[in-house]
C-alpha cells in the first residue's frame, strides 16, 4: 500500500491522505477546516476545490456543481476527490 499522500492548500494547511481516502474527510481526519463542509455526498458544491498540481481521481459530482469544463481545468468537489499523488489545491 502506497503511502499517504501531501494534500497542500494554498495559503492554508497541509495533511495526509490515503490514496483511497477522499481529500474532505482526510482533512477533517486531521481536524483542519480550510475547505468547506456540506453534503460530503458530491450535491452541494460547498466543498469546490481547483487541484493546481498533481495527479488525482474523483467519484460521481454533480454537474450543476463543476461542469465538464470546469473539470478539465481542475476544479472538483473535494468530496469526492481521491489522491494518486501530493496534490496542490486552491478553495474558493
């Protein structure tokens, strides 16, 4: 099993998460509170992050939330979005 990954927030904090652990829960794990908390069910948005640098994965979201383009660009739901290397994220 691979080890935890660096979750890294520009100009906020920074903790680890499991490769098969989503980015909201881990930093809620490690009792930060940078990204905002909602549904954790990948509806309400509250959670939109934008992954600046690194490899990742993410479960279903809706599209009202992050359209197909906004995607592309990087932006997800931290709820459902799962680490495959450090990553590098902005909120808001």
């Amino acid at each position: 099993m691979p080890e935890p990954y660096e979750i890294r927030i520009v100009g906020g904090a920074h903790f680890r998460c499991a490769a098969d652990e989503r980015v909201l829960i881990a930093m809620e794990r490690c009792g930060e509170n940078d990204i905002g908390v909602g549904c954790r069910g990948g509806g309400c948005g509250i959670c939109r992050i934008r992954v600046v640098d690194g490899d990742y994965r993410t479960g279903k979201m809706s599209t009202a939330r992050v359209s197909e383009a906004e995607r592309e660009a990087g932006f997800a739901l931290a709820c459902r979005l799962f680490p495959a290397s450090d990553l590098l994220i902005e909120v808001g």
